[in-house]
C-alpha cells in the first residue's frame, strides 16, 4: 500500500538535472510531471491511504512541506521558476515555509515537531511529541539555502534559530552524535 510519494520528488529532482545537463525537453516534461504527481498525492486529501486513521489520530507531517521545498528549489535551479498545479516554485517554497513556522516551529518549547494537529497544535500522543533532530536540520538547511538565494535574512535567521534548537535538543551527550528521535517534553 503507498503512503508516500517522496521517490516522484527525487525523480523530479534527476529529471530537472539531466534536462538542463543534456537540453532534452522530454526530461523537463518528466520533472514538471513527477513534482505534480508528488503535490497531489501529498496534499489533496484522500488520494492517498493516510498512515493512521486520520478520524482517531489527525495529524500533518513536516516532511511532505520540506521535500516541497527542497523539489522545489532543484526544479527552480534547473528549469527556473516553472509553474506547477497552478503555482510557481517560488510561491510553493513561500508556502511551504511559512506553514512549517505557523505550524511545527515552537519557540516557547525550541522545538520543530515533526506531526502536529491540523491546527498546528501539539497532539498529547507519542507520535504528537516527536522530533527528529536530524529531519529538522535539514529542513533549516531547506530555509536557510532559501534565504540566501533571495537575500532574505529573515530566512537565514529563521533557518539558523531551527538548526541550533534543534541541535541542542537533538545532541546527545553521553556518546555523541545527533539521537534520532526525542520527546518535545523531554
């Protein structure tokens, strides 16, 4: 049964790459093809088997909205700002963060959560209470590359404040390295 579509996201990504490496128009239709098929079985409600029983557990996941925005930037960097269901790759990437901030980024805790309600509220449940350091300093990576491609310091500062949070609550102190998950709570 699918329950993700990141492997059309990364193809989009190669598509995009080797259009412009090789000129072949085709690879161009392909990328633009594979980000929609991505977008729609993503974020149109229904089209796809949810994980859990979204009628016992509603929840939103920050992946879907980081690998947005990390396809979107690959598409952007080698084809340009193409449109995709209606919305170019810039204002998909505006979208994007800015619902990771509304909605996982939580100052008063430090904390990018990985599920939240659809709200944006923090589910009292162990998948609700999860992070995953080393997901949420890619996706500051994601905003901070941002920031710097438009000259927006705003991004870079929001980018920057979620990788050092995160790697504060992600490091672990005892042996090194960066744990995989951790309890927005302690």
């Amino acid at each position: 049964m699918r329950r993700y579509v990141y492997s059309e996201a990364f193809a989009s990504i190669a598509h995009a790459a080797y259009a412009k490496a090789t000129g072949d128009e085709s690879y161009r239709d392909r990328a633009l093809k594979d980000f929609a098929f991505y977008m729609k079985h993503s974020f149109e409600p229904g089209v796809m088997t949810p994980k859990v029983n979204t009628e016992t557990r509603p929840m939103i996941g920050l992946a879907p909205l980081m690998i947005g925005i990390v396809t979107a930037q690959e598409l952007r960097a080698n084809l340009g700002d193409v449109s995709v269901r209606g919305r170019t790759c810039n204002e998909w990437i505006t979208a994007f963060i800015a619902e990771i901030e509304r909605d996982f980024l939580k100052p008063e805790y430090s904390a990018l959560l990985e599920t939240v309600a659809p709200d944006g509220g923090i589910i009292e449940h162990a998948d609700g209470r999860t992070l995953n350091p080393g997901h949420a300093i890619e996706c500051a990576w994601f905003i901070m590359h941002e920031g710097r491609h438009r000259g927006d310091k705003r991004l870079i500062v929001l980018g920057c404040a979620l990788l050092d949070c995160m790697w504060r609550r992600g490091w672990d102190q005892e042996y090194g390295g960066i744990l995989y998950f951790t309890d927005v709570f302690g």
